[in-house]
C-alpha cells in the first residue's frame, strides 16, 4: 500500500519566482493537510481540506500561498513570488476522514537563492 | 510565547537508558495529545495518542498528561539505536484534530 506521496523531493527556486508543490494522498483518504517545517520552528498548519473544499486555510501565512484539490485526491500547494523566508521542508498528510490519524509524506525541501 | 514548547536537545543517551521527553504548553483547551516520530529526511509519524489526563501504555513507549501542570511526557524505555530520531509533540482542541500545534520537536541519539 503506497502512502503519502510528495514531489519535487527538493526544489531550489530564485527569488521572485512561483513555485508548485504536489501531495498524492493515501488512497481513500478524504482529509488532506499542508504543514510548513522550518528550523527551529517546528511544524506550521497551513491549510486542511476535506474533499476538494478547504474549511481551514487559516494558516496560509500571505496572499502569495494558495492551495488546491481536485478530485478529492491530488493536491497543489503554489506559492508566488517566493521569498527567501520561503525555505522550508513542506509536508503533506492525509487521514481517511476528519479526526482520524494523519499520516505524512516526506516533504519537499525548498530553497529560495 | 509559543503555544506549545519543546526543549530541541540535542539529547544523546546510552543504549538501555530510560528516556524522558517533555513538552509544556499554555492553552488550557488542549484536550488530544500526541506524540511523533520523526526520521531524517523522512515525514513524522504518530507513536502514541492520548486524550486528557493520565498514562497510556504502548510497549516500551509510555505517554504521561498532566492538564493541571500543561505537561506532557514521553518515556522511552530499553532505549535502542533505532529509537534515535526527532520527537515531535503535538495538541489538538477537540476531535476532529485538522489542526495539529506542534512543538519545535527534541533530536535524540541513542549511543550504542
């Protein structure tokens, strides 16, 4: 059984420039969670959706962070005009409903130069 | 001030020693906690679950919550090199836990 999958593994972008990163979920899992992990910072909640819609997105920390989730699977978390604060380990989770346990892939590492 | 705080170590004990691991936290309306593994350059994943205050037990790995001091624990006995890894503290308000508060998370060696 494939669990939660992410890419890029890693991603070194330029300031200024967007940036698409991509979770597949665990098959089945209707709850899709976007988490941020800096150094030192532990993980930042970014974004939830249960379905394709997003209850949640209080996290998403500016208007240049967007996410989306189509077909109640895959989903893209893109960010624009990325900063180089931007650098993190970006991680994605899925549960098989809301309040079941998460379970997480294993990130994209950004680097914005 | 952080909502939920973690000392990051890092912690390096001897294969055998008892680990203790610990985060506090100040909202009083935390009700689940949960405690994470985290490899390098892997995603974490959940070792134990607890709701409110007390003990629960799961093999070597004890998980200890006490509302009344906004404490929590994480015991680790036996410890093994491949218990080596991050542990990650994390709360939620209220079932249906979207939204996890995480600690900064304590890096542990496990020295054989």
């Amino acid at each position: 059984g494939a669990g939660v999958s992410q890419s890029p593994s890693n991603k070194v972008t330029e300031k200024g420039k967007d940036v698409e990163l991509r979770c597949d979920p665990i098959s089945g899992h209707t709850a899709l969670y976007w988490y941020r992990q800096s150094l030192g910072q532990g993980l930042e909640f970014l974004i939830y959706f249960q379905g394709n819609s997003a209850p949640d997105k209080s996290g998403l920390p500016s208007d240049r962070f967007s996410a989306e989730r189509t077909g109640g699977s895959v989903s893209t978390l893109t960010i624009q005009r990325t900063q180089q604060e931007d650098s993190a380990v970006y991680l994605c989770a899925s549960s098989f409903m809301r309040g079941e346990t998460q379970y997480f892939g294993p990130g994209t590492r950004l680097l914005v130069l | 001030q952080k909502e939920v705080e973690q000392d990051p170590g890092p912690l390096s004990v001897p294969e055998g020693a008892i680990v203790s691991l610990n985060c506090t936290y100040s909202n009083s309306a935390f009700q689940y906690f949960m405690w994470y593994r985290q490899y390098s350059r892997k995603g974490p994943e959940l070792l134990m679950y607890t709701y409110s205050s007390g003990n629960k037990e799961d093999g070597r790995f004890t998980a200890q919550v006490d509302k009344s001091s906004k404490y929590i624990s994480l015991f680790i006995r036996d410890s093994q090199p491949s218990d080596s890894a991050t542990y990650l503290c994390a709360m939620a308000y209220n079932f249906g836990n979207e939204k996890l508060t995480f600690g900064t998370g304590t890096r542990l060696t496990i020295i054989p």
